[in-house]
C-alpha cells in the first residue's frame, strides 16, 4: 500500500508532497499504528537543526540573483572565455557551477543563468533545445557543489557532518562541470553555433571584473568560513542572507524595501514546498520502518550479492531512475533508509556514499521524462521538452562517466574532508 500508494499518485499527477503524505497517512491508519503518532512526527522532520540552512540559503539565493549578481558574473565570465565559437557554452557551464556555490539549488541556478543567458544564446545562433540542455545539465551541478540543500538534508537523515560532506562535493562538483565542456563544445562546434567573436567587446575585462567582484567573493565567504571552522552550515546561511542583504542595499544600491518583500514572499513559498516535502517524506519513512517493509527491503537488497561492487550499481540504477522521475529531496527521505543497512553492511564511508548519491541525483534533474531543471529552462526557451532531448542524451552520459569516476576513486570524494580534519 505504502510504494504502491505512491506510485499510484505520482502517476495520476498529484503533488509530490500528497503522493507522499496520504500512503503514509493511510498505512498509520489502516494499520492501527496510532494517528497521534503524526503530528509529532510532521514536526520533527523539519525540527532539525541543520534544515534550517535550506530556507535561509534558498533566501539568499533569491537576494544575490534579484540584485543583479548573476548578470555582473556572467558579464565577467563572458570576456574572459567567451570569445571563441561555443564560448557562450563555456560561460553557462562555468557560471552554473560558480553560482551553485551560492544557491545550492538546481532549480534555482537553471532560472537565475537561464533568464539571463538562454536570450543572449539564441542571438548568437545557438539552438533553443540546446541551450535549454546544456543550462539544465549545468545548473544540477548546484545540488553537488557547496553549499548544497541535497547534502543538507543526506547529513540531517544519516547524521553525517555537513561541513565533511560540502568539502567533499567541491571536486566532484568541479569534475561534474568539466564533463559537461566535452559534449557542450563538440554540440556547438559540429552545429555552427556562435560566433568566433562572442565575447562582450563593449566593456573591459577590469571593469567587469570590478562589477562582479563582491559577487565572486560570495562563495569565498561562505566556504572559506565553513572548512575554516569558523561557522556552521547553518550560521554560513546566516551569513549569506546578511551578506547579500549588504550587496543589495549598500554596494549594488538595486534592492528596495517593496523588492525585499517580494523576495521575501518568493522565499517562502520556495522554502516551504521543501519543507512539506520533508516533513511528508519523514512521516512515509517513519510509516515503512514502522511496519518492517524498509528492514525487508535492505535484506533483499543485500541478498542479491555479495560482491560490493554488484550493489553499489544496483544502488545507483535505483537512484538513477527515481531520480528521473521524482525530486532529490524525496528520494532521500524514500530510499536512504533502505539505503543505510546495505552502507554498514559492506562498510562504506557515508560521506562518499552521499557524494556517490548526490551526483547520480544531479543526473535526474535534467533526464528526462520528468526533469525538473529541463522544465524550468524550457518554459525560459518557450519550447517544448522534447526539442531539447538530441542535445541533452550527450550530457547525460558524459555526467554518468564523472559519476563512474568518483566511484571508482573514492580519494576524490575524500581527500579533501581528510586534509581540513573534517570527519
């Protein structure tokens, strides 16, 4: 009743939050676990001290990009490598991993670089399909690179250090925007799009770069303060909302009182469609580990074989799946808790798991059929999803082969958490 419930209701077209919410209401129920188990299960799935990071990065995601950021960065970006055929490919890419650093959402990223970027592509010759893809596959990368809500949200279900698991996205993440240059510049050059002299000829590079200087030291702030000891996630939140509160008002001088409000209310409304999610996904693991299906799950799973090797790419074709047709969040309430016993079982480290497990749902948010960064770029495109599906299939499987990659070589996921003495 709890998957089928599930899938049953996905499949009719119900929010994400109700397909979750009414199986799990329905198995409490039904099976007599006590309905005054609910509310106090609703709130302590959002009652966590590090889920508190998701809504303020969330609001100082939607502040830097209605200030003006995303424009000065993508400026700059543009007369530093864009001149040359597929240059605009290049910025897009570079951009959506730089400003993942701040927004941590891919939704988030795809908008704010798409409304901006998606235009200027199209002026040059590029194809709405592609642009919309390659914007799409760049903007995943944000759920990877820190600070990351996914991450967020696997270091507040299995207890793992927030602060080990953003140091060890930053490779990953870099390694994910880099696969993507292949197939972005071999698309650009083999269809002619661009031109030779893409890059903004108006402006200076010193001059851009000044523009988008307080913009480039985001990232800087907020990371440099979380591996250097100095905050945590959460507080590194705080810092964000206040920093770029200070880029708006005092630096920039673009935000005013009635904008602030309007941001506000879009904050909200972002934050909450990840909080309900989270507290209903709570309640429908709470319901399986209840009556025993997640324990049955793990065991079949874990039955299967004995070699490591085998489950970790039956692991990754589940995620890889559920992540084509349901958001990151949702997946890591449904599947971790499955997902935990085989981990101890075959002694993996938690913290390369959640990187293993992030990026495979990176690949989801652009796969289609149910891809939600493609949705948000086409509807910026004004195309239909399936213009873009030749340009999107080569991403997708140059983003599975950096995912082989950090599988193969758990040092990359590692190595960087190791040296800051982060655990």
């Amino acid at each position: 009743m709890l998957f089928v419930g599930f899938l049953l209701l996905l499949v009719l077209g119900a929010p994400i939050a109700v397909a979750i919410g009414v199986p799990a209401f329905l198995v409490i129920w039904l099976g007599q676990l006590g309905t005054p188990v609910i509310s106090p299960n609703f709130f302590a799935g959002i009652a966590k001290f590090p889920l508190l990071a998701i809504p303020l990065f969330i609001l100082a995601g939607f502040i830097l990009e209605r200030c003006g950021i995303s424009q000065r960065i993508v400026r700059f970006a543009n007369i530093l490598v864009g001149r040359r055929r597929g240059g605009l490919a290049i910025v897009a890419i570079g951009v959506c991993v730089f400003f993942g650093g701040v927004s941590g959402s891919g939704p988030a990223d795809s908008a704010a670089i798409g409304a901006i970027l998606i235009p200027a592509m199209y002026a040059q010759g590029y194809g709405k399909g592609y642009s919309a893809a390659l914007i799409a596959a760049a903007g995943s990368t944000a759920i990877i690179v820190p600070p990351s809500i996914a991450l967020i949200i696997y270091g507040a279900i299995t207890n793992t250090s927030v602060p080990a698991l953003f140091a060890a996205g930053a490779v990953p993440g870099f390694l994910a925007g880099l696969s993507l240059l292949i197939p972005a510049i071999w698309i650009a050059r083999k269809k002619g799009y661009g031109s030779e002299r893409e890059g903004d000829e108006e402006q200076g590079l010193w001059q851009a770069f000044k523009e988008a200087f307080w913009g480039l030291l985001a990232p800087v702030i907020i990371l440099g303060g979380l591996y250097g000891g100095i905050f945590t996630p959460t507080e590194a939140a705080v810092i964000a909302v206040f920093y770029s509160l200070l880029l708006g008002f005092v630096i920039y001088r673009s935000l005013t009182l009635k904008r602030i409000y309007q941001i506000m209310v879009d904050a909200s409304e972002a934050s909450a469609i990840v909080m309900l999610i989270v507290a209903f996904a709570g309640l429908f693991s709470w319901a399986g580990a209840t009556v025993g299906i997640l324990d049955k799950l793990a065991g079949s799973l874990i039955g299967l074989s004995d070699n490591q090797w085998v489950a970790m790419l039956v692991l990754n074709i589940i995620i890889f799946i559920g992540g084509m047709l349901i958001d990151a969040v949702s997946i890591l309430y449904i599947f971790l808790p499955i997902f935990m016993p085989i981990i101890q079982h075959f002694g993996w480290n938690p913290i390369w798991f959640g990187v293993i497990m992030t990026l495979n749902l990176a690949v989801g948010q652009f796969t289609p059929p149910v891809a939600v960064n493609l949705y948000v770029t086409t509807q910026l495109a004004d195309i239909r999803l399936e213009k873009t599906f030749k340009a999107v299939w080569p991403m997708v499987l140059t983003m599975l082969v950096a995912l082989v990659v950090v599988i193969a070589f758990p040092s990359l996921s590692l190595y960087v958490p190791h040296l800051l003495g982060l655990r």
